[in-house]
C-alpha cells in the first residue's frame, strides 16, 4: 500500500470528494444502496407479483385468506458490517489505482455516508492469514481510526495462506446478530462455491451489498511480447507470449466466463451486486448504482391498491 494513504490528509481530502459528489443524494437514505426502503418489518399489504416470499405475513394471511406480505421502513440506528477483502490479489492495478485502493475508497465512501446519517459501521477485514474484526461504532472519530487501520495494511508476502473469502463471511455472520447492511468488497476470485453459501445465509437476516473491484488488465490480456505473470497469493511465476493472438482471445473468453459466474453466483445469492473498475469514475458509478436501485424500490412498491387499507398483524418477521 502506498504510504501516502496511511495519512490524514489524504483521507480528509477523500471525503471531501465523497461528500461533495454525494451531498444530498445519499443523505439520510442509508438503503439507497440497495432495494427496498429498510430492514424492519412495518404494515402488512396484499401480495404482489415479485414479492419477496420470505417477507409473507402469514398471521394476516390465514385471516383474510389472501396472501401478505410485510413492507420494510429503514431502522432508526443501522449497524452496517463491510466485510474487507485485502488478501494479496487485491494488490493489483494497472491504471489509476490498485484494487485494494479502489475497495478502500468505496469502504471510506459508505461509512462517510453511514456516519452522516448517525449509524454504527465495523469492518472485518480479511488480510495476512487471518480475519481481523474492528468493532461498530458511531461517530466520525471511530471512523477515521477504523478507516486509517485499513488503509495502513501492509501488502501480503506472495505464498501466504489466506482463509477464503466464504471462510470471513461466515465468521461474519456469526459475529452480527442484530439485522442491518452488510457490504462485501472484494474482487470475488475464489470459486463460487466457496462464498455463495455464505452470503446467502446472510441474506437472511440483512440487506447485502456485494462490491465487485475490478482491473482491466484482469479482462484482456495486451500485446507486450513475452510477459511474465505472477499468483499474488501463491507466488508462482508463468511466462506468456502475448504476441499470439490465439492466447489473448482465449485469456479473454476465460475472464469472460469467470466475471459471468461471479454475477450469477451473486444472484443466486441474493444480493445486490455492484462493478467498479480502477479505470473507471468510481463515485459516478456508486451514483449511478444508487439511482438505479432507487427507481427498482420505487417500481417494488408500487401504488397502493384501492379497496386493502394496509393491515398490521403480529408474528411475521422480515428477512
């Protein structure tokens, strides 16, 4: 990690971009990063089309005899968990910014915006062998010391045994018993298998956000005659002829493919998932993400339906 972000003003200067790009957008609308308006259940209201099943009010069900459903209000204090992915293939950047810089500034960005709003935000932080837990807390101090303790990491040694990423989210989702917002950001390159599970299950009881960081140079591969490539995580050192173009379009159909079952497996998961790329605007993508998410919200609720006055009912629980 490159010194200059382990300081002070450098981390003064990244929220003043943040929050003079975002004021107002995201400002007391901390679940505008995801679908839906909350994580607590409020009224219940007839089902529709694309309801979550999992939010069935079965109380008010067998009394009417028609299916309900439970809406969702935003709680008053949310406790937001980042789940930080800093193993050594985040080490890696070709154009403005390595990976693991891009996940720190969007990890910087919610907990400005999570500060702002009054809530609590932790981090678990996956990094040099092991999962590293800095506790939730309010208040911008508590911030810039959780945010100054990551951006301090040190880089990994190539060779050392990381836990997977599904290893951290399932200790995660041990550790986090009250419902809120869970935000993964990583570069998702573990088999899907691994942290599908996982994530699924934490889909239960909060609102997850999956942050994928991605590098151009991890898509197609350029043509700079022999190149010699290195496994961050592993060590082991390859040569490639990039002269032949057989191998690049292969290298490309095989990121292709890999990137397409990171999404799927994320869907499957039920999470919402979110691209950044270091050669891209980060925080215009961030706003665009949000807007986008903002208008599904607004088309899942829809207009209330003449003749179902919303109807409160005891015993169902939102997941």
């Amino acid at each position: 990690m490159k010194p200059y972000l382990m300081a002070e003003p450098a981390l003064r200067r990244l929220e003043l971009t943040i929050t003079r790009r975002l004021d107002g957008l995201l400002q007391g609308e901390h679940m505008g990063l995801v679908p839906g308006p909350g994580s607590e259940p409020a009224e219940s209201r007839a089902y529709r089309p694309g309801d979550d099943v999992r939010r069935m009010d079965w109380n008010v069900t067998a009394r009417t005899n028609e299916p309900h459903v439970r809406d969702l209000v935003a709680d008053r204090e949310l406790e937001v968990w980042a789940l930080l992915d800093a193993t050594a293939s985040m080490d890696f950047g070709t154009v403005a910014m390595e990976k693991r810089e891009l996940a720190l500034s969007a990890l910087a960005a919610i907990g400005f915006i999570t500060q702002r709003t009054g809530n609590r935000i932790g981090v678990h932080v996956l990094h040099g062998g092991g999962v590293r837990t800095l506790p939730a807390r309010t208040g911008r101090p508590h911030l810039m010391a959780l945010l100054q303790a990551a951006f301090a990491l040190p880089r990994t040694p190539p060779g050392v045994a990381e836990p997977l990423l599904g290893v951290a989210a399932e200790h995660l989702g041990r550790l986090t018993r009250r419902r809120g917002m869970v935000v993964v950001l990583s570069d998702f390159l573990d088999s899907p298998e691994t942290w599908e599970p996982p994530l699924r299950r934490l889909t239960a009881r909060h609102q997850v956000l999956a942050v994928e960081v991605i590098d151009p140079r991890e898509l197609t591969l350029p043509n700079v005659g022999i190149l010699t490539v290195i496994d961050p995580e592993s060590g082991r050192r390859r040569e490639a002829a990039t002269g032949s173009s057989r191998l690049r379009r292969r290298y490309a159909e095989a990121a292709l493919a890999q990137r397409d079952a990171v999404s799927a497996g994320l869907r499957r998961a039920g999470v919402t998932h979110m691209r950044l790329r270091t050669d891209r605007d980060w925080v215009r993508d961030l706003v665009r993400h949000v807007m986008r998410q903002r208008r599904l919200a607004a088309l899942a609720a829809g207009p209330t339906r003449h003749g179902h006055a919303p109807m409160s009912g005891g015993g169902g629980d939102a997941a």
